[in-house]
C-alpha cells in the first residue's frame, strides 16, 4: 500500500504528478479558503505525511489527531504555524522551506520600502483620481533612500540578502539581532548596535525576524516613540511582530513618517481595518515569496523533504533534528 499524504492547498500538477507515483495524495481543493479545522481533523488521522502552508495552525489537537504521521512539511520558512513541540513529543519530523525564496523576499522588502518612501502607491492614485491639475515644488515628495540609514532588525538569510541591496543604495546598515555575528559585520560592511539604539538611529527599521511569542509586539509604543518622525518601519516578517494599534496612532500623530506591511496579525486583513485609512501605510498580501519561480521552488523543496522522509532518507531541511532515543 502506498503511503497517503494530505495537502491542504492546491499545489501545481508538475508537484502532484511527482507525488502521486509512490504516494496516495489527498488534497484540500479550494483555492481561496484554507481547508477548515474539522475537515484537517479528520484527514490527518490516517496519513503518513501533511504538506501545508502557514495559514494552517497546526496545533497540539490536530497534531493528537494523527496516528500515522511521520512528517509535517510546511510550504513557508516561518513555522510558527506549527506546535514544533507537540510533533517533537511524538517524533514527527517538520521541515520548511528556507534558502530558496531568501533572494525573492529581499527584492520585495526592497520594493516595498521603496514604494513607501516615495509614496509610490498614493502617487499613482492621485493621478488616477484626476486630482494631478499641475506641477508643484513640495507636492508628493517623499524620502531619500540612497545614503540613508537601515536598521534590520533579525539577521538571518533575508537580512543579509537585503544588506545587499541597501549596499547598492549608498546605505549605512545597522542592524540586532539575538546572537551578533561579527564575522558578518566584517564581510558585509554593518554594525551591530542595541535595539533602543536601532529605533532612534535608522532612517528605515525593518523586521525580518520570525515570529515566536517572545517577539510578540516588539514594536509597541515605546519603541515607535523611540523611532525617527521621518523614519519608516517596514515589516515583511509577521504581523504579531507589532502591535498594530500602537503603530496606527504613530502614524496618524506624525510620530513615524510612514509603514510599509506586507503582513499582518490577522491575514486576510479585514479590508475596514485602521491601518487601512491611512494613505502613509503601503500594504501588501503577505506577498514576499511571491515569484512564480520561488514559489515553485518552495513548493519542489516541501515536496522533496517529504518524499526522503517517507522514503526513510534524512529530510532536506528540517526545522529541528529528532534525537535518536
Ligand atoms: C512566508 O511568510 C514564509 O514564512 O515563507
Ligand atoms: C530566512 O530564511 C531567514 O533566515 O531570514
């Protein structure tokens, strides 16, 4: 008998015909609605293998659920999705997806502070609106980023990709992370500064670390107030990494100059949310590793970190390492 898989978001053919020779492949087929709670209850209980996405939880109850289950493999490379603890407790391996979409999410972090620095977004719906009557000197001017300061806050694969791209900007980076990384410091020209220091140096704070509850709300009121009134906070990691009404009040007191988001406590964002009103505030779909080539890649990567743990081989890239008893 082939060993049965569930995955709960429809993934290209290309990704199912490579499954679906040695394994029985179940699959949640709704394109715009995640597969709801009671259907994942009762698909997990008798699979060998679940391929998902983050915007599944998948927590201790559904994790109970599975008796079978050998491997959790998420299509993301944040996996705060998953109660790691719970799968560890029952030697169910996890894997994500890192590495390949580290390039893709940097281009989009990059467009994104881009965008809202020279309020790219409300320039074009200015225009589209009809209200462009004439040239003036002041009208739509934003901020510089070439010779600016960025403060990356979570050094990890994306950050050190984006510093990069902040090099070719003629941009001093600073950046904290929870370990520093001198050798880094050396080979990519960036300094390690505290994060209180970080808030009140950098032109453009952006958040690329993963989300854990220790994190949550890292930016609240104290730490905008702490900010620029011309600096920018850009947030393409997740949206518990900030307090989000704390953030609509910075905005709307002129205490920071404008947020770039391309993720959010609640996704989908409720369309009547506050942030929403603000026109200093470029939002996004979580959109970060959406290239057509990326996202084929993390879907090849999830689909592989199965198959060798299905097949007895060591995962690609696990998120932790089960100890052998
Ligand atoms: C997306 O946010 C991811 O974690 O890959
Ligand atoms: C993700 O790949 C990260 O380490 O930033």
């Amino acid at each position: 008998m082939k060993p049965k898989i569930y995955i709960t978001r429809m993934l290209p053919n290309e990704i199912i015909d490579k499954l679906s020779g040695d394994f029985d492949v179940r699959m949640w087929e709704e394109e715009d609605i995640p597969v709801p709670k009671e259907v994942l209850l009762k698909e997990i209980e008798d699979v060998d293998g679940l391929i998902c996405l983050f915007t599944e939880t998948i927590d201790e109850e559904v994790i109970k659920k599975a008796h079978n289950l050998k491997v959790i493999s998420n299509v993301a490379v944040g996996y705060n999705n998953i109660d790691i603890e719970a799968a560890a407790k029952r030697d169910i391996i996890v894997t994500n997806t890192p590495g390949v979409l580290t390039e893709t999410t940097a281009d989009l972090t990059f467009a994104l502070l881009m965008a809202t620095a020279r309020r790219v977004v409300e320039a074009s719906d200015y225009l589209r609106r009809g209200e462009w009557g004439s040239w003036s000197m002041m009208q739509l001017t934003g901020q510089d980023i070439y010779g600016a300061t960025m403060g990356i806050i979570g050094l990890g694969r994306i950050g050190e990709a984006l510093v990069k791209r902040a090099k070719g900007f003629d941009m001093k980076v600073l950046y904290h992370n929870r370990t520093r990384k001198l050798e880094k410091e050396q080979e990519l020209g960036i300094h390690y500064v505290e994060l209180k220091d970080l808030l009140e140096q950098s032109d453009y704070v952006c958040l690329l670390l993963p989300y854990s509850p220790e994190v949550h709300h890292l930016i609240g009121k104290e730490e905008l107030s702490l900010m620029k009134n011309d600096a920018i906070l850009i947030n393409s990691g997740r949206g518990g990494l900030v307090d989000e009404d704390a953030l609509f009040h910075a905005l709307k007191d002129g205490e920071i100059w404008a947020a770039g988001l391309d993720v959010f406590e609640q996704e989908p964002v409720p369309v009547d949310h506050p942030l929403l009103t603000l026109p200093n505030v470029v939002t996004l779909p979580h959109i970060g590793s959406a290239s057509v080539k990326t996202r084929m890649r993390m879907a090849h990567l999830a689909a592989d970190n199965m198959i060798n743990v299905l097949k007895g081989n060591e995962p690609i890239t696990p998120v932790f390492l089960i100890k052998a008893q």
